[in-house]
C-alpha cells in the first residue's frame, strides 16, 4: 500500500493502460491487470482510484471484445457495484457498464 494517493492513482492508470495494451495484443497478462483493478475498485482508500479502476476496467473489456477476459472485467464492475457505496463510484461504474454493454451487448 502507498501512503500518497497521487502513487496510487499513477499505479491504477498504468496498470489499467497496461492491461489495455495487453488485451489488445490477447495476451494472458491482461488478466492480472483485471485482477488487481479488481481489488483496486473495489477497495481502494481513494475515490479516484476506484473512479479510475473502473474506467479501465471497462477499456480493457472493450479492448478484449467478446474474449473471455472482457467477461471478466464485466463481472468485476458488476461486483464493484455490489462493493461500493459511494455515489460518485457508482456513477462511474453504471456509466462505464453503459459503454461496455452498448458496444458488446452480448456481455
């Protein structure tokens, strides 16, 4: 854990831009990128982080299509959901599921 939310924010985006970069290539890596913004949005001390987590949670689903992985990344903002309480969270949650869904409604 990071004590300097400005580090935690700066880990999330690269993870999330990273997990991108992989789903596009389908790689297997994209999936421990999933795994960690998973506990990221789900967790996180900092509002931005989970804001940001979800974002690229949904850019890696939209980068993955219908493979598995972007499964995945659906499944743990579905989660995320069920985790946060916030409003701000849940906002950006419900839009990125929008997006995701409007693109593979098939997810």
């Amino acid at each position: 854990k990071h004590s300097n939310p400005r580090l935690r924010l700066y880990v999330a985006e690269s993870i999330g831009a990273r997990g991108v970069a992989l789903a596009r290539a389908r790689d297997a890596g994209a999936e421990a990128c999933i795994a960690a913004l998973r506990v990221a949005v789900r967790s996180s001390v900092d509002l931005e982080v989970r804001r940001s987590s979800a974002g690229a949670l949904g850019d890696i689903a939209l980068a993955c299509g219908g493979e598995a992985c972007g499964d995945r990344a659906v499944a743990a903002l579905e989660e995320a959901l069920r985790a946060n309480k916030e409003k701000e969270v849940i906002c950006a949650v419900v839009q990125t599921l929008g997006a995701v869904l409007g693109e593979h409604p098939e997810a």
